[in-house]
C-alpha cells in the first residue's frame, strides 16, 4: 500500500527535469509546485494535508545541487534582480514541481512622448479669448 503511486510521480518528476533542462537564466515563467507542510493534532489525516501547493513566479536564476545532498536539485527562480544578482529569491526542490509554465515576454514598448506646447501658449490663448469675450 505504501508508495502506491510512486510510479505516476517519477513519471511527473521527469517531465518537470524535462522542462527544468529547456530552460535558460533570464527566462520568464510561473512554477507551480509543492511545498511541505506540517500537520498538526489533525485527526482527518488526507492526502491534501501532505503538501500546500505554492506558485512562484519570476526570472530563471540557475538549477544548483544542494551542497549536502548533490542528487538533489533547486530551481532558482529569482523575484526581483540588481545588479544582475537576486535580491529575494525561491530555491525550489525540481522534485517537487508540478508544472513550468514559460511566459512570453513582449518588446518593451518606448513611452510616448508627451505634447509640449510652448511655455506661454496656453496663457496667450486664454487671454485673447477673454478679450473676445469682453469685446
């Protein structure tokens, strides 16, 4: 009974190292994962309760071994860059993803330019209007 469905998660595991090894430092993504979670004076114990899915989205930093235990794996995925190194950052264990979903980044779009109209048109304007006016 135990490990029951051991099969259907290698198979999972190596679809996630799958799109772990397509992916390039800077590439944009969302990684949907699983995170361990403590279950506590719970009674109802469910498969549910085993894990707390998690969602992090960001830019592929790199997919480092774990300096104690070399057969397991993190995916870098860094929030926010300076400098080109992460500021904050999720090490997620490539075991434990669900799915690598890559994002389409656009061309950066250049802001518009404002309209400037010369310094003092606005003011000219308004005042010939209200000679009008009062004329």
């Amino acid at each position: 009974m135990v490990g029951k469905n051991l099969n259907i998660s290698l198979a999972s595991m190596e679809e996630a190292l799958r799109q772990v090894e397509g992916l390039r430092r800077g590439d944009r993504v969302i990684v949907v994962w699983h995170d361990a979670c403590r279950v506590t004076n719970d009674p109802d114990f469910r498969p549910e309760y085993y894990s707390t899915p998690k969602e992090t989205q960001g830019t592929v930093y790199d997919c480092l071994p774990d300096p104690e235990y070399p057969d397991v794996f993190y995916l870098i995925v860094a929030g926010e860059t300076t400098a080109g190194k992460p500021d904050y950052y999720d090490a997620i264990p490539v075991a434990w993803i669900a799915r690598i979903e890559q994002l389409q980044v656009g061309a950066v779009k250049q802001p518009r330019k404002a309209f400037k109209q010369p310094a003092g048109l606005h003011v000219v304007k308004t005042i010939e209007e209200i000679h009008k006016v009062i004329a």
